[in-house]
C-alpha cells in the first residue's frame, strides 16, 4: 500500500507547548448558559472598571478600506515624504485626512457646492 503525502495526518495543534483539549460536557454547559443570557443579566462586579485610558491607541483595531490611487505629485513633496524613512505613503496618507478633517470643520458638507477644496485653488478673475 503507497502512502501519500497529502493523505498523512497532521502534527496535532500545539498551543503554548501542549495540544489543545476539548471542552467538558460541564464547560459546554457553562458556555451554553451564559451565551444564552442578555447583557443586562450578566455580572461584571468582579471586574475592575478601566480608568486609565492612557495607554490606549486610537484605530488599533479599526482600518478604513485602502484604494490605489496614482498622483503626480512635485519632485519636492515626495523627497520631503520619502526623507522620513519607511512610510512615506502612510505619512501622506495622515497629512491629507488631518487636512480633509481640519477643512469639514471649517465648511461643513452642506456649504460646500463647488466640488472644489475651497481655500486651496485660486478663483479666476472674470473682466
């Protein structure tokens, strides 16, 4: 009888050196139990409220979808970018959201009706 590779079984599962174990039919229970409450009803008593948010970072968790663009930008601007070292894509990346957030606070979307960065380009003079 030829063994093949793909028909081996695998190397069990190592989780901090030991391999994991199922839960018991009183673990399941438990598990069960409590997944069936509402929020309202479970206790948190025993757990110490969090009230240093010092350490805490701002869009860990949380990443907006990412598009490819392409830009052509001045030779200056990316040297500028690029003479931080790694990141230069993520540098620009927050400067246009702090400029995009600082500008919706001075126009809110409503007062905006050109499509235009207002501020950013020069109005043509008419005459």
């Amino acid at each position: 009888m030829k063994s093949f590779a793909s028909s081996q079984l695998a190397a069990p599962s190592q989780m901090k050196g030991e391999p994991m174990r199922k839960l018991t039919k009183d673990q399941r229970q438990d598990i069960r139990a409590i997944a069936g409450q509402k929020d309202e009803e479970l206790d948190f008593s025993d757990i110490a409220p969090v009230l240093d948010w010092t350490g805490a970072e701002v869009g860990k968790f949380y990443r907006p979808p990412k598009q490819p663009v392409t830009m052509r930008l001045d030779s200056d601007v990316i040297a500028w970018l690029k003479s931080g070292g790694r990141g230069y894509q993520t540098k620009a990346n927050w400067l246009l959201r702090h400029a995009m957030l600082h500008q919706t606070k001075l126009n809110p979307p409503a007062n905006r009706g050109s499509g235009r960065p207002s501020g950013l380009l020069r109005q043509r003079k008419s005459g």
